[in-house]
C-alpha cells in the first residue's frame, strides 16, 4: 500500500487524477476502523493532513466556507453560535478524541446513511464544494447522496469544503441510540426554522438508504406555524409534523432496530425538535 502526503491542494487533485483508486484520509477515524478490520485494503491513502486550506473556515458575503479538513471539535468551539444544529449533532459524535480527529469532509465522504452531520446540513440548504484538476462544483447536500455509503463524488474529485447560510432561525438535532454515548444513530432529525421566509427545513438520518429531507412536513409546517403571533404551538400541529416525518422516511430492520421502530422514533424526535426550536423563537 502506497501513502502519499501532498503539500499542497492542487497537488492532491493531481494525485487524484492520476490514482482514481487512492482513499482520502485526514481524521481516519472511518477509514482506519475499515482497514484494521480488514474490509479494504486501497492500494493508496491519500493523506491530506498537510492541506492547510482544508482546516480554515469564513464568511464569504452571506454564506460560511467550511473545509472539509475541520474538525467536530472545531465546529462546536468555532461555529456552535452561527450553526446551532450542526454543533449539536458534531456533540454527538464518539469520543472527545474522535471528535478533535473527525472531520466534515470524512463524515460526507463515508456517505453513511447514519452520519450524525448530515441531517443538519440537509436542514439548513448546505452544498458541497467538489474539486478535481477539471474545477469546482457545488452539490446541494440533498443529491449529494446516491446510495448507502454513495454519493455522486466523482472518482477524480476530492471534497473541498461545505457552504452553509448561518442559522436565521432556531435549530435542534436530536438522535436515538442503542445506548446514550458513543453510539451509531438508530434514528436521528435535524430541524431548521427560518421565521424571515417563514420555511422549516428537515433532516432525516439512518431511517432511509441515503440521509433526506422530509419535504411535505416541511411545507405542511411552514403553513401551518403561526408566524405572524409567535403563539403556543398547537399539539395537533405537532402531532402531524411528526407523522409526516415518519412518512418521509423508508427505514430497514438491522441489529440497532426495526424499521417499526425507527418510524416511531422518528415521529417523536420531530414532535419534540419543532416544540423547543418553536418555543426557543418564541423566547
């Protein structure tokens, strides 16, 4: 196995280019559980620890520039204030230890349909900064998504980095595992509210083949909340918000749960996320 330290960005697109087959590896907290249980073995790692702008974030106008070499830790301490629903999900994510290793770019790259900053980012209208020797792209994070462990990354092309609005609005994650800690999601939703275009974005996490938004609760909660009042939140708004979800998704039966289950959960983790992002934009 060959493994290769580019200095430079465009020094890895050009290794990309050339060994389509190298794995990208920066935090490796996916990728080296996959080769020290033996389910691959790449003829090249392409590390790209030594990618500086990969580790940087800003404000560009009104958008935030994230690389895709930062990390949860960074993400919670750097940006908690201005992405609320990420920063909660990054929380969730393993150990104190993962977390400083774990990047953004690596839990996008994995495509996994359990990946904790994926609803989040599905909630808020994220897109995905691809590059290869060829230019730039950017993907809105909903069609980022193919398949489990998918994604329409091109084998030439490595992650740059994620572009997100600040929060406008309240946003909440929330998850459901097999135990409180250090655990992969059973089911996980993220929730937005945008009060200045009077939107609800959605995110829905290991209940699907690939992580997706649940559009029609989404439609049916931005006519439906009372934004003109800031009035309590009617239970039965609530109530159908979740059933909605629910709906929006297509979970399995594996060894973390049933997809039963997970329908269930998903219902109850959306009722509860719309009641506190309501009540915190209420105040």
């Amino acid at each position: 196995m060959d493994f290769l330290t580019p200095p430079t960005w465009a020094d890895a697109l050009a290794i990309r280019a050339e060994r389509p087959d190298a794995v990208p590896i920066a935090g490796g907290t996916d990728v080296m559980v996959e080769l020290n249980f033996h389910r691959r073995r790449p003829g090249v790692l392409l590390d790209l620890t030594r990618i500086g702008d990969l580790t940087t974030w800003s404000l560009d106008g009104e958008l935030l520039r994230i690389g895709a070499g930062v990390s949860y830790t960074r993400i919670i301490e750097e940006l908690g204030d201005r992405l609320p629903g990420l920063a909660m999900a990054a929380r969730t994510v393993g150990s104190p230890q993962i977390r400083n290793r774990g990047t953004l770019g690596g839990n996008l790259g994995s495509a996994s349909p359990a990946g904790d900053g994926h609803p989040p980012l599905l909630a808020a209208d994220a897109h995905v900064e691809l590059a290869s020797v060829r230019g730039t792209r950017l993907v809105p994070v909903d069609g980022f998504f193919t398949g489990p462990k998918r994604s329409v990354l091109a084998p030439d092309e490595l992650i740059a980095a994620v572009w997100v609005r600040p929060a406008d609005g309240p946003e909440q994650f929330s998850k459901i595992g097999t135990r409180n800690a250090m655990v992969i999601a059973v089911s996980s939703f993220s929730l937005a509210l945008h009060p200045g275009r009077r939107a609800v974005g959605t995110g829905i996490g290991s209940a699907a083949p690939t992580p997706r938004r649940a559009t029609d609760a989404e439609l049916y909660a931005a006519g439906e909340l009372p934004w003109d009042t800031l009035a309590a939140l009617e239970p039965g708004v609530a109530r159908r918000f979740g059933e909605l979800v629910a709906e929006a998704a297509s979970p399995i039966d594996d060894v973390r749960g049933t997809a039963a289950y997970r329908r269930h959960a998903l219902a109850v983790l959306a009722r509860r996320t719309l009641t506190w992002a309501w009540r915190d934009l209420c105040g």
